[in-house]
C-alpha cells in the first residue's frame, strides 16, 4: 500500500533513508543518560575541553607572572628598592592571571 501524502514508506526504502533507529526510543531522557555515564561531568552538549585550552591557562599563568615581575623589577630599579616590588609585581601577576584563567574556564 502506497502512502496517500505522496511520501515513500519506511519499509520500501532500500537506501535506508526514513528507517527509524528501533534504539532511538529506549532511555532518552536525562536520567538515563546520567545513569549510563556516572563519570561523565555535566557539560553542556558538544562542548569538549581541548588541550588548547590547558596550554592557554599555562601560558596566561606564565605571562601573568613574568609580565608583573618584570614590572617590579623595573620599579625596584627605578627607585634604588632591591627586592621589594619584584615580589610583590610577581604575586601581583599571579593573582592577575588565576582570576583570568578561571573567568575564561567558568565562561565557557
């Protein structure tokens, strides 16, 4: 028997095209999946973590630091201090890049 609304059969269809997956209605919702997957963290969907984004925090860690310490090196230079705004320029970077990093993760 032909379909009256001019579309093909699911049944007819060699190729495969319109055939329903007999596993798509079995445990679809949330609670399933939470239960299939009890390692997995909440994540949104299709949002992976890439290695990128590890080299990133590194790098803006890195940068934080070398940045503000070179700048208390240079204030220390500048007023004859020794060792005094070298460490607090390198805290200083410190504090600076971990709020950056984990503004970046949070908002993503």
């Amino acid at each position: 028997m032909t379909p009256t609304n001019g579309s093909r059969d699911a049944e007819s269809d060699d190729e495969g095209r319109g055939r329903r997956d007999p596993d798509a209605w079995r445990g679809g919702g949330p609670a399933d999946a939470a239960r299939r997957q009890p390692n997995q963290p909440n994540r949104q969907p299709g949002r992976e973590r890439t290695p990128g984004e590890a080299w990133n925090a590194v790098g803006t860690l890195g940068a934080g630091i070398a940045f503000w310490g070179l700048v208390g090196w240079g204030i220390d230079r500048l007023t004859g201090l020794h060792h005094v705004f070298l460490p607090i320029g390198i805290i200083l970077g410190l504090a600076a890049a971990l709020y950056l990093v984990i503004y970046q993760a949070l908002r993503n």
